[in-house]
C-alpha cells in the first residue's frame, strides 16, 4: 500500500513536470501574430519595458510569458539598438535569441533624386535611426566636407540615387563612408574616361545632369537637352537654364521666368554667368548622369516648352527658329492666365 502511494505521488509530480515543460515548450514556440516580415525597431534609449511594449505593438505578440521567461533566465542586457525583421516562422524563443545576439536584419535605404541636401538628409534620417539634425551638422561643416574632397556646392555630386542595403543603426559618419564607396563604384575607370572624352570633370557631369533633369522629366528627351547644353558650353553661350534662376532664388515654384527673375545676381544664374554653375541644382538620378555621358549630338542650341504641355520642348537650331516656338508657349501661357 505504501508502495502504491509513493508511485501515485511520483507519477503526479512527473504528470505536473511534463505538462509544466509542455506549456514553456508552448509558450516559447507560439509565433508572432504577423503576416509578412514585419520589423522590430531597437532604439538607444529603449529598455527592457520598451522592449516590451515594441513586442506587443509592432509583432502583436499575444503573450509575452515566454520571452519574459527567458530575460529571466538569460537576461537582455544590454540591450542592443537595432532593426530586427520577424515573420510568421519567428517566435518568443527567435526573438530573444536574436535580440540577445544584436543579430539586426539590414533595412533598404533609398537615396532619392531631390532639390536640395537638407531634403535629402531628411529623407535619409526617416529611413535610420540617426536624425537629421547629426547629418546636417556633419555635412554642412566645410573642413569636413574639404576632408572628403567636396565643397558646400559640390556635395550633391556625392550622392547617387538608389536603394542600398544597409544596418538601421549606421551613425552620420558611416552614412558617408557607404555613398563614398557607392560614389567610387559608380565613377569607375570607364565612366571617368568618358567624361574625359567630352571635357568635364564627374562633378561637372553631375552639374549638368541635375540642369538637365530640371529641364525635363522625360528621359528619352534628356540626351537631346544635354546635347544642347554641350553645345553651348562649346560655343562659349551662356546656358541660359530657367531652372538655374529658380535654384538662384530658391522658389521652385515659378511657372513663369520673368525678366525681373532673370537679373538675380547668383553664381547659379545661367543667365548672367556663362559655363557651368559652381554646383548641382538638385541630386540628379543615375539616368540623367548618363545622358549627359552619352549626350545626343546635334546643331541646336535653343530649345523651348511645347505649347502643349506635355513636359517636352521644341529644339531649334537659329534665334529666329527659337523666336517662333517661344512665341507659341507665350501665347499658351497667356491664354491659360498662368503668371
């Protein structure tokens, strides 16, 4: 009788060990209530409550007993910054070991073809961890920027736009070391020979590629309008590029070039200075540095709007060609009452 008893006992505790280790074992393998790969954003500031919270708001964790348990047995400390991507697969035990290890999934950063650097760093900082304000203060100092080889008016050119694979949590610094590299990739032996061959320098090419891409939005038109552009920096004219006098006053907005516009005093203003302005307008994209390597040649040297609006323009060859097709956008403008 004795006997039985102790056996009954035995069994009872083995009973409560095995459903005991059947829940941890259940609770450490339910998975996270995601549909796709959803990211888990680990800032400096965040502890282990943080953690939590982010567990329940942004994997919608049902539970958190099980990753509770193992930061009770394995701790999380430090905790590491970070972007970690879970998917339907991922749960408690994944988590926590991925967190434990600081094991961060690269994100997508996509470098955009924008006006200005300050718009581009604030694109940048929406995409990383770091702020706008720490990439400013990076890049808007001269003795840095020297440093690198640039100028507060040649920085555009350091930028490429595209998607690049990097980790959530690069500081300013290593946000600058990637586009160098991503900068001396593209600029190769092959691509700097053919700027060579047509007398600019890259961030020459990059200046007149980001007038071009002001120009026009069409990029079957882009090597026209870089022809026309090389054509008149060989004939000494000045470029005479709208876009250039709206850089100058910094209102993109202008539908309408004035004469009044025309006489701003600006390095920028294509009207009053000949050759090229002393920096890019904008971030142009890979596409338009390439039209203007692989320029279209031709006798024009004027181009105008179509009266259609299409976003395209008719090229001329003479003044008076020039004259005609202005004339039509002129009478368009007024007809439509745009100022």
């Amino acid at each position: 009788m004795r006997k039985r008893y102790i056996f009954f006992i035995l069994g009872f505790i083995l009973i409560i060990l095995v459903t005991g280790i059947a829940g941890i074992v259940t609770v450490l393998n339910r998975p996270f209530q995601v549909e796709k790969g959803t990211y888990l954003y680990i800032d400096t500031d965040d502890n282990i409550d943080s953690v939590y919270h982010k567990l329940t708001t942004q994997l919608h964790a049902s539970t958190l007993k099980g990753i509770k348990l193992l930061v009770t047995v394995g701790g999380l400390d430090p905790i590491h910054p970070g972007a970690y991507q879970f998917g339907q697969a991922d749960n408690a035990l994944t988590a926590y070991r991925r967190l434990k290890a600081g094991a961060q999934t690269p994100v997508n950063l996509t470098i955009p073809s924008v006006r200005t650097v300050g718009k581009l760093l604030r694109t940048v900082s929406h995409q990383l961890m770091t702020d706008s304000a720490s990439l400013a203060r990076l890049l808007m100092d001269s003795t840095y920027c020297a440093q690198i080889g640039y100028t507060r008016e040649t920085l555009p050119c350091l930028f490429l736009p595209n998607t690049y694979e990097v980790y959530w949590t690069m500081t300013p610094e290593a946000f600058v070391k990637r586009m160098q590299k991503e900068h001396d990739r593209f600029w190769n032996k092959e691509r700097k020979a053919k700027a060579q061959s047509i007398g600019l320098t890259p961030e020459e090419v990059v200046t007149l590629a980001s007038i071009v891409e002001e120009e026009t939005a069409n990029n079957a038109e882009k090597p026209m309008v870089a022809g026309l552009y090389m054509n008149r920096l060989h004939a000494e004219m000045p470029l005479q590029a709208d876009p250039t006098v709206k850089f100058a006053l910094q209102d993109f907005g202008l539908r309408r070039i004035l004469h009044a516009h025309l006489e701003t005093e600006s390095p920028y203003n294509t009207y009053k200075h000949t050759g090229l302005p002393p920096g890019p307008i904008r971030i142009p994209s890979i596409q338009g540095i390439e039209s203007v390597l692989n320029y279209t040649r031709h006798d024009y040297l004027y181009m105008c709007a179509k009266e259609d609006f299409s976003g395209t323009h008719n090229f001329a060859a003479t003044f008076t060609q020039h004259l005609a097709n202005a004339r039509k956008y002129q009478q368009e403008l007024n007809r439509r009452k745009i100022k």
